[in-house]
C-alpha cells in the first residue's frame, strides 16, 4: 500500500462491533456518532469507513463494556457473509490453501487496515497479522485475528483446530471470549500476533468444488471499485507467498486467483515499474535470507520452502541472485541464526 493511501476498513465490519455492543447492553449509536461514524453505516455495507474511527470505536466500547476481550467478542459476532461476495467464494472453494490465498487476492477490497504475513515452516503454517500504514490498538488488532479464525472456522467446521493463537498484548482480565474461541490456545506476551497451523489443514479437501458458485462469485467480485495499481505489487507478493512453495507461483495461476488476465495483469505491473519475474525473485530472495539466517534449517528445507526441485538447481539460483553461494553466505559474519523458529 502505497504511503498516501488512506487506511480504511470495509463498513461490513459495523455489523458484528454493534451487535457485540448491543449484546454487552450498550446501545451504540451514541458512540458511532463519537467516533464520526454515520449510523446509516450499518445498512451501507460496501462502504469503507477510516480505519482510525472504527480503531476509536472498538475502544470506546471495550470501555464502556469493561472489557479488555472486546475486540474478540466482536470477532465471534462476526460472520463470513459480512463478506458478502468474497464470503461466498470462500464457501466453495476445495481447499484451505485455496480459502487462503482468495482472501489474500480480493480481501485487501474489503480490509485494507491489515495484512497477512504467510509462510509454511516444517510441519506447521503461520498467518502473522501486521498493521499496513499506522498503529492500532490491541482491540482492533485481536478483532481482526478473530476474524480471521472465524473465516477458517467458517470453511473447516469442527476440523479447524490451530496449534496455536497468539498475541503480543497481556493475558485478558476478561477471558470469556478468548476461551470459547480458541479452548486453551491462546499465547500471550508472543512475538507476533497470529494463528500456528498444522500444515496438513492447508490441503486436506473441503468440500465438492462447485465451479458454477465460484464464477458466480467472482462475477460479484468484479462488481466492486478496483484496487489502486499501487495495490497490485502487493497482492501479487502476497499471491506469490502462497504458491511458492508448491511452485505454483506462476503468472497464469495469480492472474486466475486475482480475477483477471494475464496480459492485464502484466500491464498494471508494468506500469508501476515491475514485472513478474521481478517480484518471484523478490520474495524468493526474502525467504532464503531469513531461512539461512537460522542454522537449523537445512539446505533441503529451504530448497523446499522455495519451490525448487533439488538443492543444486536452489544453488544456482542463489548465486545468480548474491554471487555467492548460500553454504558461504551463511557463514559471512552479519549473518546471524533468527530465534523463534523451530522445525519439524
């Protein structure tokens, strides 16, 4: 996202904040108008509202509710059909990597505010939620990871078990919430706020594709404003974090996941000064530096996490992109382990 853009959140969202303030016995008109919200927001569901107003919202109500889960009760009021056409993609798509990497396509046109950090480590997945262009505070922040395991939860049913939820902020006074979300999951004080996978979910099928309901949808999806062309240098990384690994990474298949061509899509890349090719080998060159940044992963694995065949041909690469092969620039001084990854 571009600096200038302004940060804002799809008014879809009003919904569930309003009726988890009503379900805390706060009539919430009072504090949409303190926030500068407009209460016909709440029948206006395709607008896009400030981000830093609804920010003020769910803190206001996490006040006056005395309670520090507020943005986790709101996240268990919301549903996947606040998401209106891309909710009923996600319902008939075959496979959670498939639910995954649609969100990371079309969602930024319903939550621009956030994005999603994706990478498949060993056995298990992550999702790291980060804030695009300014802070937030803890309840927009865990309203938004809730909603991103009620989006999983609503594909999976009872299947969807995460290792593990995590959040930078303090354990909960108010723990009612957190608990009949996510059991006995939830870390605190953590590194980053996200969700732990087993990675074997990201596969397994979920259900009969049903090819005439997802070209419905994505017929919806075309109805909405398109993206800034300042957009479309991150779907597509984002696209490219998803497929990498199962080298499907290819300019045809994102075209396809993105809703257009492959020729249109190399034209809105062209015109911010990129092409493709550029950004494979951009967030190829990003992976293999934090992977060869930790010793415990082996050549193999990172051959792996990068779509390649066999190390060799990792190799070769690598030198072309470093002029160095990776054996020696994981023994260059500045070359530190990360901690807090683990393998599998």
């Amino acid at each position: 996202m571009s600096i200038g853009m302004k940060c804002t959140i799809s008014s879809a969202n009003l919904r569930a904040i309003c009726e988890a303030a009503q379900q805390a016995g706060i009539n919430p008109r009072s504090a949409l108008e303190e926030a500068g919200v407009e209460a016909n927001f709440l029948l206006f569901r395709d607008g896009q509202l400030l981000f830093s107003a609804v920010d003020m919202l769910l803190n206001n109500f996490a006040s006056a509710s005395n309670s520090d889960s507020f943005g986790l009760r709101a996240a268990e009021a919301w549903r996947v059909s606040d998401l209106r056409s891309l909710g009923l993609l996600l319902l008939h798509l075959p496979t959670l990597r498939d639910v995954l990497s649609a969100t990371a396509a079309h969602g930024v046109r319903f939550q621009t505010s956030f994005t999603e950090q994706f990478r498949e480590a060993g056995g298990t997945f992550q999702i790291q939620v980060d804030t695009r262009t300014q802070p937030a505070g803890r309840q927009a922040v865990e309203y938004h990871l809730g909603t991103i395991f009620r989006t999983i939860q609503s594909v999976m049913g009872d299947r969807w078990r995460p290792l593990s939820v995590h959040t930078a902020f303090p354990k909960f006074e108010d723990r009612g919430a957190e608990r009949r979300l996510f059991g006995d999951r939830m870390r605190f004080d953590s590194a980053f706020t996200g969700i732990i996978g087993d990675r074997r979910d990201l596969d397994r099928p979920l259900r009969q594709g049903e090819p005439e309901f997802e070209r419905q949808a994505l017929r919806l999806l075309e109805q909405h404003p398109r993206l800034d062309d300042g957009d479309v240098v991150q779907q597509v990384k984002d696209q490219i974090l998803f497929r990498v690994q199962q080298n499907s990474a290819t300019l045809p298949k994102i075209a396809t996941a993105m809703s257009t061509t492959q020729r249109s899509l190399q034209r809105r890349l062209s015109s911010n000064g990129v092409e493709f090719t550029e950004l494979l080998n951009s967030v190829r060159r990003d992976i293999a530096v934090k992977s060869l940044a930790n010793r415990n992963i082996s050549m193999s694995q990172i051959t792996d996490r990068l779509g390649y065949s066999d190390v060799s041909t990792f190799g070769r690469w690598f030198k072309t992109q470093f002029h160095v092969a990776p054996a020696h620039w994981r023994d260059l001084p500045s070359v530190h382990p990360l901690g807090g990854e683990t393998t599998h």
